[in-house]
C-alpha cells in the first residue's frame, strides 16, 4: 500500500533549498521500514537534485555551471515570453531531475552522511512548488 | 503487485513525441490509486523526459542546447561507426533520462498542468523504440 | 514487501565500472517476478547511469564530453577543498543519475540488448562507494 504526501514550498527566486526534513516525516509517519521514497516535482522550470549539504559553496558553483549550459537570454532560445530565465529554467530543468527515488531501510531514507534533497527554482522570481511525496513498501 | 505493459514507438527521426496518453492508458487499465508508474525505454541513444506540453518552441530550444552540450560529429568522438549523430546521441541519452517515475494518486498520474511525458528520439533516422512501463501501488 | 541489498565497490579513480551482473543478482534472490528493481549511490562525488555496453569508446567519449561541461580546476569554483576534480564531480553526479530504476518481468531486469548499469567515479583518487539496491514487486 502506497503512502502519499503533497507538500508545497515557497521559493525565493533561484537557488536551492533543502526538503531533506519534510519528505522525512512523510517517511516516518509511513511507518514502511523497507522500501522506496519518489519525490516528484509538479512543475517544468524548477528541479529536485540530490548533492552534498555540507558546504553551501557546492550549490554556488552548481549555479555556476548551470548558467554555463543553459544561459539566461540566449539569443538562439525562441522561447522567452516570461522573460530571459524562462527557456534556460525549462533546460536546467531537464538537465536535473524532475522525479528523485531515494531507498528506505529501518524505517529511514538510506542517504549517504553527505547527501541532501534540494528543491531548486531555476526561475529568477519566488514561486509558490508543488511537491508529491509516495511512499512504497 | 505490479502491472506493465510493452509499448512500441515508431520516432521519425530528431525529436520529441509525446507519450502521455499511451503511459495514462497504461495507468487507467492498472486500476491502481495510488503508488507510481515507472517508465523505460530500452535503448542508449533515446531517451525520456518531462518538460512543458504547452508551447512547442520549448521542445525546439531543447534541442538547440543538447546540440551545445554534445555536438554531432564532434572530432574528439572515437565512437562513430554509425555516423557523426551517433555519439552525440549516447551523451544526450546520459544528460536526460532512461526511465521517468510519476506518481499517481486518486488513480490517475500526478502531473502538473503544464507537463507532459516525451519520447526524445536522439539520432537523426527514424527508429522503433521499445518502452517498458511498470504500476506499482 | 521489498527486498534490499547493500553492495560496496571500490573504484579505481575517474571511470566507469560495469555493475549489471551484481544487480541482477540481487534481483534474482528478490524472486520478484514482475516490479522494479532501484540502485541508488550514497556519494554526491560519483554517480550512476544505463549507457551502452558494447564498445567501450562511449564511455570515453562521456568523460570526454563531461570534462567540457564541468571541466577539473575551473577558476570559478569555489568549492576546491579536496582538488581540482572535487566541484567537478559533484557537478557530474548532479548532471547523471544519483539513482536509477529498471523495470523487472520474468523475474529478471528489462534492459535492452545494449544498455549496461555503470558505476561512475568521478574523483580521480579510488573510492569505496556504497549502493544500496532495492527491488519491489
């Protein structure tokens, strides 16, 4: 039997926050000791991503690239009707995750010391996120 | 227990299609409320993806970036032997996704509005593509 | 009810290394006939993906390609603590797969004829990496 969550976030325009905390209460009151946690974002200009949370400057840099790969305002993209961000935050999007599985045992996420779950609003503007939390098990 | 059927798709070459109503049909004949569905394709050189369902111009930019990110016909490939896409096509296939989980809830998949669940053909000729999807709930 | 393995892989530095035959193994002693089997690493500096399996120039060619997109010693990372390759592997894992999931039918995993399951180390220096490899059904 699956266990299910909707979860929403207010972003404050682009970067990362950590969800790590609320998909593991979804866990928790599951109560499904071995199994599978997805997290599913509801929407196409931001990403979940799973990356070290220890040093914020990783996030940092991870923005560095990203602007390398899908540049604001390209002059190639022809979608821009919300604005220079739209088309690169469609394509950071697809360069990182909408849907993340992470493994549970002992009634607990099995993520590495250094692993976190990020949210990550690639639009330059605060939006309000969807998040679906399932568990299975 | 889990449900899984074999779809077949024809692709004409470069581009996306969209697969969302096949992999719903799947879903609706599962007769699952609530868990995931887990979609997989069978190949290294196409690949799967969830982005905007709206404007067709996102798809185009899509492809634009990919053609940055890994170029056909790039000298530095050793791999070629089928021509200056093929390569090009295996580095698209690890910078998007083989397979693609969504969830499902109220017996239906959990997209959001502006989502939609494409077939990413990365070589230039048509190719048939085997995609596997799996209900587990 | 599900079925999990946790495997540990010592890596030689950056690399592929081919881990199909240990996860079918574990899928093989799941006994679960029809589900999906999820590998997931527990390292932020490594990562995962299904590319081909045949000639062994595609994974170069993806060193060769990642090393453009998020290229060793790059002046603008911050994050440097551990070495050049350090911001640059963390970048490659978010650009792959920290967890990748495969349907099973038959009682065994649905890959296509060419698609292998590769561990990806992406520090230079070995590693000991953990996976954990879950299979519901």
């Amino acid at each position: 039997m699956a266990h299910q969550a909707i979860l929403t976030f207010q972003t404050r325009g682009r970067g990362t926050q950590d969800i790590t905390r609320a998909v593991a209460e979804v866990v928790a009151a599951a109560g499904v000791a071995c199994g599978l946690v997805q997290v599913f974002v509801q929407h196409t200009s931001c990403s979940l991503t799973i990356t070290e949370n220890a040093d914020p400057d990783v996030r940092r840099d991870l923005e560095t690239v990203m602007g390398r790969l899908a540049p604001d305002g390209d002059p190639a993209y022809r979608h821009n009707d919300e604005g220079p961000d739209d088309m690169a935050a469609h394509a950071r999007n697809v360069l990182t995750d909408t849907g993340i599985t992470v493994p549970i045992g002992g009634g607990r996420m099995l993520l590495g010391t250094w692993q976190g779950i990020y949210l990550w609003e690639h639009r330059t503007a605060p939006h309000r996120r969807t998040v679906v939390v399932t568990v299975l098990g």
